[in-house]
C-alpha cells in the first residue's frame, strides 16, 4: 500500500512536471523575449506586457484558479500556472494600435487589473497599446497644451443629465478676445463621450497639428451618442417599449447651443464639423444632411448612412434624396472626409465602397483616406482625425 501511494506521487509530480514543460514550450517557443509593461498599465504594474513583434503578454495571481486564457482580438489563449499561483501566457502578434482585451477566470470574463480601464464593447474593461510605427503624431511633446474639461448639463428633451468633453486649444484662456470654430466628435457603438479623450488621444493629436501649424486652434466637443426619449410610464408589468433616439434633435438643439452660449465659438455653419467613428459616422451623417444650415463640413470615420448595406444607392430615397442634387452637395459642404483601415471587416468596406461609388457617380467632392495595416479600431480613427483636421476651416 505504501508502495502504491509512492508510485502514485511520483506519477502525479511527472504529470505535473509534464504538464509545465508542455505549457512553457507552447508559451514561449519561438517567441521574441524582449517584452517592456504597456504603455497603458496602472501605475507601477508590470504586465501586461508588448514585444517587438506585438505579442502581449499577461499575467495575474489565481492560485485557485482551474484554467485561465488571455481574451484578446477575438481569440483566447491558454494560460499556464506556476508553482506561486501567478499565470502567464501571451496572444500571437496584433495589429499596431490600441485594443481591448480580458482575461477569462474559469469561464468568467474579468478586466485585467493590471491595465487603466477603458469604455468599450459596453463595459469598463482592459486595454493595450500595441506601438505603431507612426505614433509620434498622437504622442506626448514638448508642446503647448490644451485643456480637456467635463461639462454636465441637463437635456430638456431626455429629461436626465448628460455630460461632454470639451477640448479647447492652447492659448483659449489667454487669448480672450479670438473665437474658434467648432469639431462635434462623435464615438462608436457601446462606447460613450469618454472615448475620443482616453482612447482616441485627440487632445494630443490636436496639441501637436497645432503646435506644427498643420491644423488651425479649434474646439472639440465629444458627447454621448446615445440619447432617447424618456418612457411615460415605467410599469412593471408593461412590456418594454422600444426606446426612440432623438440624438441628432439633442445635439442641434442643446449641444451646439450651449457650446456657442458657454465658449468662444464662431457660432456659424462654416465654422462647425461634424464627424464620427463607426456609428458615429453613420449618425453624424445623418445630422449634416438634415442640417445643412448648422454644419458645413462631415467626417466618417469607418462609417457612413447606408450601413449595413452594399447595394447600390438609390439617390432619390436614400436620406429622403440629400444626396440627389449633387450641385447643391457641393455648394453647402467645403469638407466631406471618408477614412477607412485597410483591414476593416465586413460589411465596412463594401459599404463605404458603395456610398463613394454613389458619390463618384454623383459629382460630389469628397477625400477618402485608408490607415495601413489597421482594423476596425482605435488606430485608424486617430489617423482619420489627424488627416481630417488638417483640412478644416482654412
């Protein structure tokens, strides 16, 4: 009997002997070890960490834990335990740029604690800077610096308080007496007002386009997309009403009067933008056109008003015919921007594609931008930006 319980042991520590080999030569084979802490850790945390080739690798202490996988770019991958408890384990190489990602604990999906927490995918979560060969037009210099500040309002058409960032250029609080025209920025889908700032790093972008004279002093006003009407009655046993969006009624009628009423603005329409990322794009679309008379120039980001769809458009019905009169188009918008990345998914791609052929077919002016090696993803709309902003109000 004592023999067998030593036999036993003894095949239990080869197993687990084994079993480390077979995880640490999965991890690491083949993979470059010259990792340095992400740029967007919490201060003093170590992991996760990036290397020269884009691999992240992460770490967290769950001595309880049964299995572990890094979340990354849509594919998990397995993590491996030590004998203190810590796992470890890194994703194959990523694209440049920032990304969400989590840690999956026994089947639940969990923020790494290791990194600041971004809004995304509709939740406070994880995020990684991959460095892009580029990313001295977003980084920090040596330059004057604007300021971001948080201004809460209440909205008489929500009836709730809601909040924007407004970014104001260097210069704004000395400068009393000069006016600025005007970006309205808008985020993508289950992100919010916090997006452009943390992610996106527009104060950064614009500090350096204007410190190099490539873009004239603006304001930026980044607000939340999602805006509905309230419900009247919130009855237990009614069934859920669907929830109607009155954004572009908030942001004509409530942002871009408190902006012209709380900064100095030049309140007129070719001294307002309008842009947006992804359902941003398509929403901000949306308001130029109905809109005309406030803003005179558009920017979408990976985005326009015909997504989902590839079809080829139908002038006369697509936003009840604003593209139709291409002599008009052209008249009333000095700027309309189309950026995309060379990696989107479908349907992005055939869709834009669809809207610029209809803009090609029309006669109406436009840019169009493509960000190398990038996805659907935070990258590709700071280099929409960047390019944009160079264009506005000259």
């Amino acid at each position: 009997m004592i023999t067998d319980m030593k036999n036993l042991k003894f095949l239990i520590t080869i197993t687990v002997f084994i079993g480390s080999i077979f995880c640490s030569t999965r991890s690491y084979a083949q993979v470059v070890e010259d990792f340095t802490s992400s740029s967007v850790n919490q201060p003093g945390k170590e992991y996760p960490k990036v290397n020269s080739e884009g691999r992240v690798r992460a770490q967290i202490l769950a001595p309880d834990a049964k299995s572990v996988q890094l979340d990354i770019g849509g594919v998990k991958y397995d993590m491996c335990k030590d004998d203190k408890g810590f796992w470890m384990g890194e994703s194959a190489p990523q694209d440049e740029g920032f990304h969400y990602y989590q840690l999956n604990i026994d089947g639940v999906s969990v923020p790494d604690p290791g990194t600041i927490y971004f809004y995304g995918a509709g939740r406070w979560g994880s995020g990684i800077e991959i460095p892009a060969y580029d990313q001295d037009f977003y980084a920090v210099k040596d330059v004057p610096h604007g300021l971001v500040s948080e201004l809460i309002y209440f909205s008489e058409i929500t009836q709730v308080w809601r909040r924007c960032f407004v970014y104001t250029p260097p210069g704004y609080e000395s400068n009393s007496n000069e006016r600025y025209p005007v970006i309205y920025l808008q985020h993508g889908s289950f992100e919010d007002e916090t997006g452009w700032v943390k992610q996106g790093k527009t104060n950064l972008i614009m500090d350096n386009l204007i410190a190099s004279k490539k873009a004239v002093p603006m304001i930026i006003v980044m607000d939340n997309g999602y805006a509905y009407k309230p419900l009247e009655s919130m009855a237990s046993d009614t069934p859920k009403t669907p929830r109607v969006s009155v954004f572009e009624e908030v942001m004509v009628n409530e942002i871009v009067p408190l902006i012209d009423s709380r900064f100095r603005t030049k309140p007129d329409r070719k001294s307002r933008a309008i842009a947006g990322l992804s359902m941003g794009a398509n929403q901000t679309m949306r308001i130029i056109m109905n809109n005309l008379d406030v803003f005179s120039n558009y920017g979408g980001f990976s985005g326009t008003s015909n997504y989902p769809s590839s079809d080829e458009i139908d002038t006369k019905t697509f936003l009840d015919g604003k593209f139709d009169d291409a002599a008009l188009v052209n008249d009333q918008i000095d700027v309309l921007w189309l950026g995309l990345g060379t990696k989107e998914p479908r349907p992005f791609p055939t869709s834009v594609g669809a809207f610029r052929n209809m803009l090609n077919k029309q006669g109406i002016r436009y840019t169009y931008y493509e960000s190398p090696g990038t996805a659907h993803e935070w990258l590709t709309w700071r280099r929409s930006l960047y390019q944009f902003a160079q264009l506005l109000f000259k």
